[in-house]
C-alpha cells in the first residue's frame, strides 16, 4: 500500500511539477496558488474570472484541479501573464519536493479531509502547508482567519480574509461570502 501512496502522490503531482519547473520568468512572481479543505474550486474560479475580465483571456491561464494540466499551454505562457492554479494536498506534497511555492498562496479553509490517505490530521495539515513554506520576502499569503497560527516565511506579507471557512453555506450566499478571499486576492493585485 505504502509503494502505491507515493507513486499515486508522483502522478498526481507530475504535471504541476513540470509546470511550475518550466514557467517563463521568476516561475512563481506571477502565480497564484490556491487550496483549502473547501472552497477551492470556487475562489479558484473567481479570481481566474476577474483576472480574465481585467486582463484579456490570453493573458491569463487557469489550471490544476480546475481547468485540468497548463503544460500544454506552456509557449503561450509569458513572463506578464498570470497562472492561476487550484493545487491539492496531493498536488502539493510534489511541490515541497520541488521546494516550490507561489507568489501569492490562498488558504481557503482547513479542516479534516483525505485522512485516509494522510493518515492523521498532522501530515493533511503539513502537505497543505506545503503551498507557503518556499515563498520568498514580497510574497503574499492569503489566510482563512482561522489558520492565523500557520507560519509563514520571514518577509512574506499576510492578510487574512474577512469571514472564515465555517461561515461558507451552500446556497445563493455561497458565492458571495466566497468572495472574501478573490477580492483580497484582487485588492492586493491591484497594488502590485
């Protein structure tokens, strides 16, 4: 079983591993990565929309979970452009292999999820963490306001978000508290 948890891990995070390894430019100022327990695919989305609306669809690739691999859209990535990557727990235990994190990195929400395959709460935490541990001073991490105790790397700027994960509902206000997060996403692109 162990044999086969490592080399599912490996095939589920090849292609973003390649991805990230083969961006143009720096490979993370002009990335954003983001996961969560919940609410992933949706910021995810969001942030992909507004970014399109703003900048032009080709100037802007959406990928990961949602959206599927970006390695086919490697030479139409430029060094301007802006990738925007939906990364699971597994997804991301590749990327500490890589010592790989985004520009901005989203944290939506963390709770209990895919310890059958983690095995305890810990090691789901600490593959989750694994989307901040390489970011560089003038990063951003973007945080649910429950994970405030997660640590961050010396000079990486933190915001957190206005309404915490527990408060997301599935119904038509679903989306609108989900916009807590992308509109942070979005004010602090605004700055850059």
């Amino acid at each position: 079983i162990r044999d086969y948890k490592v080399t599912g891990v490996q095939t589920c995070a090849l292609p973003i591993c390649m991805l990230v390894q083969q961006l143009p430019g720096d490979k993370k100022s002009h990335v954003i990565g983001i996961t969560g327990s919940a609410g992933k695919s949706t910021t995810t989305a969001m942030i992909g929309h507004v970014l399109t609306k703003a900048l032009g669809p080709e100037s802007v690739h959406v990928g990961g979970n949602l959206g599927g691999s970006l390695l086919g859209e490697l030479e139409r990535i430029k060094p301007e452009h802006w990738v925007v990557l939906e990364l699971s727990s597994f997804m991301l235990e590749g990327l500490r292999e890589d010592r790989w994190s985004p520009g901005i990195a989203v944290v939506t929400s963390f709770a209990p999820n895919h310890l059958d395959w983690h095995g305890t709460l810990e090691s789901y935490r600490h593959a989750k963490q694994a989307l901040l541990d390489y970011q560089r001073p003038g990063d951003v991490a973007v945080l649910d306001p429950s994970l405030t105790d997660w640590r961050t790397q010396p000079g990486v700027r933190r915001a957190i978000a206005q309404a915490p994960a527990s408060q997301y509902r599935r119904s038509e206000e679903h989306t609108s508290e989900l916009q807590s997060p992308c509109n942070l996403v979005c004010r602090l692109l605004l700055e850059k």
